[in-house]
C-alpha cells in the first residue's frame, strides 16, 4: 500500500519578493501556491510519497532568497493516493 502525504505551510516572505518567491516554490516538485498577499504571506501545500520528501521540500523553501520564515500548518498520511494529486507527484 503506498502512502500519500499532504502538507500546508504558512511562508512569510519579503513583501518585494513575494511574486519571485511564489514562482521559486512552485518550481519545487508537489508544491502548490494558493494563496498570496501584497504583505508577503504565502499559502503553501506541498504534496508526496513520503515525510522525508515533503521535509526535504520544506527545508528548501526555508533556504530560497527572500523567505523570512516558512510555518508548518498541517500534515496528513493518507494509505492510498487521491485521484486529484498536484501534477508531477508520484
């Protein structure tokens, strides 16, 4: 049985940078952004095979130029994979 992981983060990022950013962590593989301000906060929901993956996705968003912090909100293990998975995961 495979496992699905889905994760959200809260990103507060420079508020000039903000667009830059976005773009920066939909270029990461299971990532999503779907929601943003003019402030510089950022919803994030990242998505994967396995805690490790979507940790290592974390700690690169922690890492991109113009990220002031980067918040973990929710994480859900799911035993088998949703229909309507963000495309290029898994």
């Amino acid at each position: 049985m495979n496992e699905y992981h889905v994760t959200s983060l809260v990103v507060h990022a420079a508020a000039d940078q903000t667009e830059q950013v976005k773009v920066r962590i939909e270029a990461l593989p299971g990532t999503e952004v779907p929601a943003m301000n003019e402030i510089g906060k950022l919803v994030v929901v990242v998505e994967g095979e396995s805690r490790g993956a979507l940790l290592d996705i974390f700690e690169q968003i922690k890492a991109l130029p113009g990220v002031l912090a980067a918040t973990l909100v929710f994480h859900q293990v799911e035993n088998e994979s949703p229909e309507n998975k963000i495309e290029g995961v898994g």
